[in-house]
C-alpha cells in the first residue's frame, strides 16, 4: 500500500487516464478528490470507487477555468481528508485544427484548459505542501511536444508549456522536498480518441511503437503511481516519456 495515508487530488477524474488513476491510486490506500467538469460521469467514477474500494472519496464538478471553484474544492477537501499530499495535474483537451483556421477563441481555451489550469491548481495545493516540506506533482504533457503533430499546434504548444511550468517549477520548490514531475503519454486507447482520429491514424501510430500494443490508460496510471510515492523519492523536474517506444530521447 505505497499510498496509504496520503491525500491524492486528480483532475479530469471522470474517464480515462484519471479514471484509471484514481482506481490505482484507491488500491493503494489513498483518499481522492476528483475534479470535473462532467459531473455525472465523475460521480460515477466517485460512486463505483467507493464500493469497490476502503477508500475515501470527494467528487466536485467544476471548469477548471475557474479559480474560486478550485479554491473552495481545496478548502472542502482540506476541511474532510486533510492537506493535498498529492496533485495529478491530467485534465486536458486535444480537438483538431488546421492553424490557419484556427480562431484566438480556439487557441485561448486550449492554452486555458491544458496548461492555465495547472497554474491554479498548483498554485492551491503547494501552500500546504510548502507548509509540510512534502508533497508530489504529477502533470500530464503528451508525446505530441517531442513529435510536432500537424493541425495541434495549439495543443502541442500547451502541452510544451506543461512540461516548462515542470521543470522551473522543480527547481523551485526542490528545496522545500516537494518533487515536481511530468509524464508524456503516446497514443491512448480511450473512448475520446474515436471523436478525433480515424482507424488508419491510430494503425500509423502502432506502426512506429516499439511495443506493438495499445498503450492503456493503465500504463499511465501505473506511472503517476511511482511519481506519486516514496519509489520516486529521488526524481524531480523530470519528464517519463509513456508511449510503447515510439519517440526516445
């Protein structure tokens, strides 16, 4: 039980990627908070780990856009479990588009949602982890920034960003023994991913992956597991790239 005792606050909780952290995260002792903006598929998740696990869990349905929103869901989590010992920054947004069509609306939102969203999250949890000289981060990027994708140059300059706000973030709060991470998926096997790549796109993806599977929302919740707990107590500012082998670096 690599978590037990610990406070784990994940964002964009509702399904995929978050979904299956909050599973791992559950099984391995900790209590959840669950930040979403689609609140009956996250009370459903909320609702589902209660009764398959011993762990406690808070939902909120929020827009990560607002910062009272997150405020006050700190404050109702500090007030029920305690302190925020972990943040999983993975809420995020990928539609397609071509740059030249591309409206600032577009790009505003993208940038708002992928990237601004972890300024205000962060920003809310690391009082108390500064406090306790403790605490993990763990921030979702996407394999996208090492590979350049066509018509996401939006959300390929968010996730860069992410990885950005790791890395100087690191460097700060280093000293305070709070562990700043990041992990880049690949191509996920998620049930959104049908809204905006065809069957011959995700083909050419598993074609240059070393592994030749899907990568599972599994595997990244596996990894958020060992950036969350003490196995990863000598790592900081780094950025784990997930994506079956397909980019190295």
């Amino acid at each position: 039980m690599l978590l037990t005792n610990k406070v784990a606050l994940i964002t964009g909780s509702a399904n995929g990627i978050g979904q299956a952290t909050a599973t791992v995260f559950a099984a391995q002792g900790a209590a959840l908070v669950l930040l979403d903006r689609n609140g009956e598929a996250n009370q459903r998740t909320a609702s589902e780990l209660r009764t398959n696990s011993k762990s406690a869990v808070l939902e909120f349905t929020l827009d990560l856009r607002d910062r009272s929103a997150i405020d006050a869901a700190f404050s109702t989590a500090r007030t029920q479990l305690g302190p925020v010992d972990i943040l999983v920054n993975n809420a995020g947004v990928y539609p397609r588009q071509s740059f030249l069509e591309m409206t600032e609306q577009q790009w505003d939102d993208m940038q708002a949602i992928n990237l601004k969203s972890m300024f205000h999250t962060t920003q809310a949890a690391l009082p108390d982890m500064l406090s306790r000289r403790s605490g993990k981060i763990v921030n979702i990027s996407s394999v996208t920034f090492h590979l350049g994708m066509a018509e996401l140059t939006h959300y390929v300059a968010s996730k860069g960003g992410v990885i950005g706000l790791t890395r100087s973030l690191a460097r700060e709060v280093g000293p305070q023994n709070i562990h700043v991470n990041c992990i880049t998926p690949g191509a996920i096997n998620v049930e959104a991913e049908k809204l905006f790549v065809t069957e011959d796109q995700i083909k050419a993806w598993l074609d240059q992956q070393s592994l030749k599977r899907r990568i599972l929302p599994l595997d990244i919740a596996r990894t958020c597991l060992f950036l969350s707990s003490e196995l990863s107590d000598g790592l900081t500012g780094q950025t784990l790239n997930v994506d079956g082998g397909w980019f190295m670096h």
